[in-house]
C-alpha cells in the first residue's frame, strides 16, 4: 500500500469494484439521530429515510442518507453512552466468516463476530493489530453504495496508525487484490498518527466525503454547530480538513 496510496478517479454512475477489501458502506455513531439528520442534511444536503425492518433494529434506531434517492451512508443511535462517536469505514467482503479467520490469523481482532442483518448481508467489526476499528460486510440484498466518488458522497478514507510498515503487511495481505492486482485502485491510504494528530491521538480510519471546495465546507460545519480539529492540508490525494459534527464525530473534507 503506497503512503497516502494514490486515487484514480471513477465516474459515479459505475457500479462498485466488488473485490475484497473495497470500502464500501459508511456508518455514524451518534447520541442524538435527529441532531446528525438536520447536521449532514445541511452539510451535504442528504435526505433520510428508516431502515427496513429487516435490519433488526428498533425504530429510529438506524436511518439511511440519501443523495437523490441513493444510499450513500447511514446514521446509528447509540445503544450505550460508553460507545464512542464515530465514523466507520466498511469494507467489501464475500465471505465475513473467512475474512474474520483471517484477521486473527493476521494479528488482528475480531470485535463483533459475523452476523446476518436481516436479509441486507451480513456484518462484523474487527480491529487491526495496532488498534484500529473497520467493519466488514458481506452483501446480501444490500450491496453498499449507491454513490461516491462525487460530493457530498464517500470519497476517501485514511488509515492513521503507528506503524506504517506493520499496516502496509496486514491490509497488504487480507485485500491484495483490492490494493495491487490489476485495474487496482484502492479508496484508501495510511499515515503515521503523528503526521496531522496529536501523537496519544488512538489509530483510527478517518472517511472522507468530497466537497467541492474545502472553504466552504468549513464554513458551513461551522454554521451548523460543528468544529475544525485540523486546518486544511495537502496530501498526495486532495486537500483536506478534518471537522466533526456537533455531536463529535470526526470525519474529512476532501476536495480534489
């Protein structure tokens, strides 16, 4: 995996690569639900609906973001005040129980073993060895996005972690298709923790949704409640800000 590996832009209206190890489904953590609708339906003008029943989840417990009637991420309540709020990355798997073997074989955790959601697929979450939290998800029904790759859609998502070379083997073996086999255009790099957050800062994913321009963006967080953690950077994949809502839960803004 190449340091903040490089992106070959997709035109939106292509279907997904399916090869394992291809994010595809973002979800957030948060307190208050109805908080994050009227956030990120300002922010990037999504629009809501309930989960199925078939997830398995209480009413209100769950909302799906859309853009133009597409399902492009989703919005958890949590269940335990103890869980932190955050931004998940999932990432495209055939076979979650085999993937999971994997993981612990690699050095890794499994957190949530795999479970079936209904009839959408079937999920887990896991760690990597320095700490990191992703999930996994094997589609059913539900295959992931319906769009990315433009704004206000997924775009992105940088793994920080303290040990770029432990990370580059552990991702390099469970989705070496998905970062170096042919036509491979991975939607995610890494970066030592320290490059942009406080080094006590934990490993962690960071997603990323485009903006077409990261000014703006800011300005907009910031009418709606949120913050600016770090000031607009360059990387080798775009302009970035990092920001959260007003709830806490961080995620970037990416222009190309």
């Amino acid at each position: 995996m190449a340091e903040n590996g490089a992106f070959e832009k997709r035109s939106s209206d292509r279907p997904p690569a399916r090869r394992e190890g291809v994010p595809c489904w973002v979800e957030a953590q948060l307190s208050d639900v109805e908080a994050g609708k009227r956030f990120y339906g300002g922010l990037f003008g999504w629009t809501f609906e309930d989960a199925e029943e078939t997830d398995e989840r209480a009413a209100g417990e769950l909302v799906r973001a859309c853009l133009d009637g597409e399902p492009v991420a989703a919005l958890v309540r949590k269940t335990d005040g103890r869980m932190p709020t955050v931004w998940s990355v999932y990432f495209h798997t055939p076979d979650a129980a085999a993937l999971a073997a994997r993981i612990r074989t690699g050095g890794g955790q499994v957190v949530t073993p795999p479970h079936p959601v209904g009839d959408l697929g079937t999920a887990a979450l896991a760690a990597d060895p320095d700490g990191a939290v992703f999930g996994l998800w094997q589609p059913g029904r539900r295959t992931g996005f319906g769009r990315r790759h433009e704004p206000g859609t997924f775009a992105w998502t940088e793994l920080y972690t303290r040990d770029t070379e432990a990370a580059n083997t552990f991702y390099g073996d469970l989705f070496h298709d998905a970062l170096f086999g042919p036509d491979a255009s991975p939607d995610f790099g890494r970066a030592r923790v320290s490059d942009v957050f406080p080094a006590e800062m934990p490993p962690h994913f960071l997603v990323h949704f485009l903006v077409e321009d990261v000014a703006d963006g800011i300005a907009a967080v910031a009418r709606l409640g949120g913050r600016v953690r770090v000031p607009p950077f360059e990387t080798s994949y775009g302009r970035v800000a990092v920001v959260s809502d007003g709830q806490g839960a961080s995620f970037g803004l990416l222009q190309r």
